[in-house]
C-alpha cells in the first residue's frame, strides 16, 4: 500500500513538474465587467521590468491546427511562444536548437516539434530536424523536437509544435493578444509576496477599481506542490492506520496460534520444568516461536507485496517506487508483534504448575 501510494505521488509530481518549478501561471478570467479581456506583450514587458525577483516572463498564445508531412496528417496543437518561454517551463531538446533571435523578431516559419507529432507524421528512420511541414495552410521548417513533457490534466502536452510568437498572432490567431504568461521567480523571493506584487501591478494596468474583483488569476505551482504535499501526508496517516489496523488482527492471530500451542504442549512443559528447566527459558523457548513465526510470515509479506505492487503499479501506470527504508521498517515491526503479542503465551506457559501441567490429558 505505501509503496502504490509512493508510486502515485511520483506521478502526480512529475506532472506538476511538467508545469515548471517556481512558478505563476497567470490567465485572464471574466470578472464584474462579464467579458475575458486578454493580456498583451506589454503587460509582459510591465512584469519583466517591475515585478522584483523574476528570472524568465513570457506570453503564450495557441491555436488548434492540422499538421502535415508527407501525406501524413495529425490534429496537434501550434503555441506562440519566445525562448523566455522554454526556460520558464523548463523545456529542454532531444534534437535541433532554440528560435533565433531574428526568427523571434521577424516571425520566421520555423517550428519546433513534440514527440508525438514526430512520431505521428515522420518516419521513425528519419530526422524531422531541417523537414517542412504544413500547419493548415502555413509552411514552416523543423528546426528542434523538445524532449518529452507527458501528460497533464489528461492533455498531452508532448502533442504541441512551438512556433516564434508574433508568427502564430499574423497567422493563426490574427491579433497581439496573449493567451496566458507564465512568470518564473526566484525561489529565494516569497511567492506571496510576489504574488501580491503581481496582482498589484496587472490591477493598476488593467484599470481596476478597490472593490472590483480581479480578471485575471494567478497560479502558483508551489502552492501546488505544497498541496499536493499535504494531500500525501493525509493518505499516508491513513495508510498507516490501515496497516496499524491490519497489524492488530495479524497480532491477534499469532497470539491465538500461540496459546493453542501451549494447551496442546502443555505437558512437555510440565515434564521440562519438572527435570529443572528455568521459567525464563521456558518463555524464552515460546517468545522465539513466536518472533521466528512472525519474521516468517513477514518475510512472505514482502515478496508477496513486492509482486502484488509491482503488477498494479503496471496495471495503474505509475512508476514502481522501491523503498528499502519501508521493506526493513516492515521486517522490524514483524518481529516487534511477535514480541509483543507472543509474550502473554510464553508467559502463560513460564508459569504452569509442574505438576498440573503433568497432569494434562
């Protein structure tokens, strides 16, 4: 259980990863005014130069396209983006380079691809590095694939092509506006305190009054994370009640198995207590079964869940996280049980009447 649980935590956090670290995702929304008024490239430019502590700030703009290479046709997505961008978000490249900086100006018809589009409309043998292809009806060149970023939210974002920014606004989306910016900041800076910087600045350009609600919203990805963080701590105090739960019967079980076996042996007790056997070794003798019992049953618990995780962290598409802290910890408690639940039978049985226990039929 800890381990699957372990195994979705890594998951959830390579898709926030994906997002960027140390991060505001910033987007306009409707607010009293009932109309989605979008950014421009000057409140990105009013961010750069304003808002203290920020490493990257750029805008993103997209549109739906159909993709074509060579009779190939595959339905993706074309972001308007700038270099800023691509460390924001921390993209890195499997293949090729970055845009210019006279393709970034200029508008070039350049792109740069995703994974699954390459995969989907370029032969596997084949570079797309230096190829054109059609968005729709516009032509551009290949010059980089980025390296896989996978899926968030059910969205794939390794479906994408990346094209220079002023380039998708004349062609695509036919305007300056900006979808969404996304503002990297110094983790040694407070977010909330940038946050409020930011908030205060984009209210000041967007003309807000004190008492209007604001129309745009900020999102922070360390609060994410912090979130995100909280959640599995909450799963895992519940785990751990489970197994405590679980450890309980298991204990109870050994206790039973115990106690029948000093009523069924209860005359080889009498008969070693009567030839001078201490009582000490006597409940030694039974707190040993008892712990070797357990260590046993721990041992099979292990391989078994070992198997049992690792097919449903297949099954469920999560990675498999092997912790050995975990699999010792639950070696150790395994025989903590047998010593805790084995004492009351071992002592039971230190403490027969030699000659009761003789007696016994």
């Amino acid at each position: 259980m800890v381990t699957l649980g372990r195994g979705v935590t890594a998951d959830i956090e390579e898709q926030i990863s994906s997002l960027g670290s140390n991060m505001f995702i910033v987007f306009p929304v409707q607010g009293d005014r009932d109309q989605l008024r979008p950014f421009d490239e000057r409140d990105v430019e009013a961010v750069r130069e304003q808002v203290a502590g920020v490493n990257f700030v750029a805008g993103q703009v997209e549109s739906q396209v159909t993709a074509i290479h060579n009779g190939q046709n595959w339905r993706s997505k074309v972001e308007g983006v700038n270099n800023e961008f691509f460390d924001a978000r921390g993209i890195k490249l499997d293949e090729g380079r970055r845009f210019s900086e006279r393709e970034q100006q200029s508008g070039a018809n350049v792109c740069i691809i995703g994974p699954t589009v390459r995969d989907e409309i370029f032969l596997a043998s084949q570079s797309p590095v230096g190829e054109h292809m059609r968005l729709n009806n516009v032509s551009c060149q290949v010059i980089g694939v980025f390296a896989t970023r996978g899926a968030v939210g059910g969205s794939d974002d390794d479906n994408a092509i990346f094209m220079p920014l002023t380039n998708v606004q004349r062609r695509f989306t036919g305007n300056d506006d900006i979808g969404y910016m996304v503002v990297a900041y110094d983790p040694s800076y407070s977010s909330t305190a940038m946050s409020h910087a930011l908030v205060s600045l984009l209210r000041e350009r967007r003309v807000l009054l004190e008492g209007q609600a604001n129309d745009f919203d900020i999102v922070d990805t360390a609060e994410i994370n912090e979130t995100v963080a909280s959640t599995v701590g909450t799963m895992t105090i519940m785990v751990a009640a489970i197994a405590a739960i679980s450890l309980v019967v298991g204990g109870v079980g050994i206790m039973n198995i115990m106690l029948v076996s000093v009523t069924e042996r209860t005359r080889e007790i009498g008969i070693r207590l009567a030839i001078g056997a201490l009582a000490r070794e006597v409940r030694m003798q039974f707190l040993t079964e008892a712990v070797v019992l357990c260590c046993f049953g721990g041992l099979v618990g292990i391989l078994f869940g070992f198997a049992l995780s690792l097919g449903l962290s297949s099954l469920l598409g999560v990675p498999y996280v092997f912790d050995p802290f975990i699999n010792i910890l639950s070696f150790a408690i395994s025989a903590l049980i047998g010593i805790i639940f084995g004492y009351f039978p071992a002592r039971r049985a230190s403490n027969l009447d030699p000659i009761e226990a003789l007696r016994h039929e």
